[in-house]
C-alpha cells in the first residue's frame, strides 16, 4: 500500500521544500522503499549553483531511515545524528539531470538501544545513482535536537 506525504509528514520533522520524499511504496520491519520527483525542483533547498550533487542522495537515504524509524515504530521518529557514511559510492555526479522518479530504498542491518545501521542506494529506473551504508546514533530522552538526521542537519 502506498503511503503519501501528505499520510507520514507527522512522522518526520521535515516540512515544506525540506522534506524530499514524496511517498512510500512499500516498508516492513528492516526495509523501506521511497519514490521521489523532488530532484527535478528548481527550488529544492540542497541545490547549489542550480545543481543537485548527487551526495545530495545520502540525504534523501537519511529521510528514508528516518521515516522508516517513524512507521516501524508508529510515532514520530526521535531521530538521531548520522555519525558516519561508508562505501558511498556516487555514480552519476547530479540528481537534477535524471529525468526518471528517484527511488530510495534503505535496509536496516543492525540495531541496538543507541545505534543503527542501514545500507541504502538510490535508483532512477534500472539505474543505480547511488549507494553506501550509514550510521546513525540515536538521540538520547531529553537530548538537544541539533544536526539530527531528521531534521536535515
């Protein structure tokens, strides 16, 4: 069953332009697969220079996880600070360009009580953009929401 923004917004703390992923397509307990038309904006806020980078990817896998977090859990995500990105590797060097839907898929590989790691790529039909795994350490109870994975930072 698809899932729209406007059906997870409460989910995650992105709002308006920030938020990059425009519905789930499907997510279990360990995966989740997101679809995307937000790299063809003119006014995404991660362009620079009238360009979208393509590791500007990294950030729409971490809205993925973050989203993911909020649906397994079915509350809005606490978040957490993206304390690493390995194996990253970029193979077209803009998102803009790609005329195709993104499509970001992240896949829980490990999860304790203060930490996770996912592995992610983002695809634009039988194309691969990106892919690579990322840490994150999850917010503590009371713990100042600063460059939090879901937030943007």
């Amino acid at each position: 069953m698809t899932i729209t923004r406007e059906q997870f917004h409460h989910l995650i703390p992105h709002s308006g332009a920030m938020c990059l992923l425009d519905r789930v397509e499907r997510w279990d307990d360990t995966a989740i697969l997101c679809a995307s038309r937000t790299h063809r904006d003119p006014g995404n806020p991660l362009r620079s220079r009238g360009r979208l980078p393509a590791v500007c990817g990294v950030e729409y896998a971490a809205q993925a996880m973050a989203l993911h977090g909020g649906l397994v859990s079915g509350r809005p995500d606490t978040g957490g600070y993206l304390a690493s990105v390995r194996d990253l590797h970029l193979l077209v060097r803009y998102l803009d360009n790609i005329e195709a839907e993104l499509r970001i898929e992240a896949t829980r590989l490990m999860r304790d009580e203060n930490s996770l790691m996912y592995q992610f790529s983002v695809r634009a039909g039988d194309a691969e953009l990106l892919h690579g795994r990322a840490l994150v350490f999850l917010r503590q109870t009371g713990e100042k929401n600063e460059k939090s994975v879901s937030d943007g930072g």
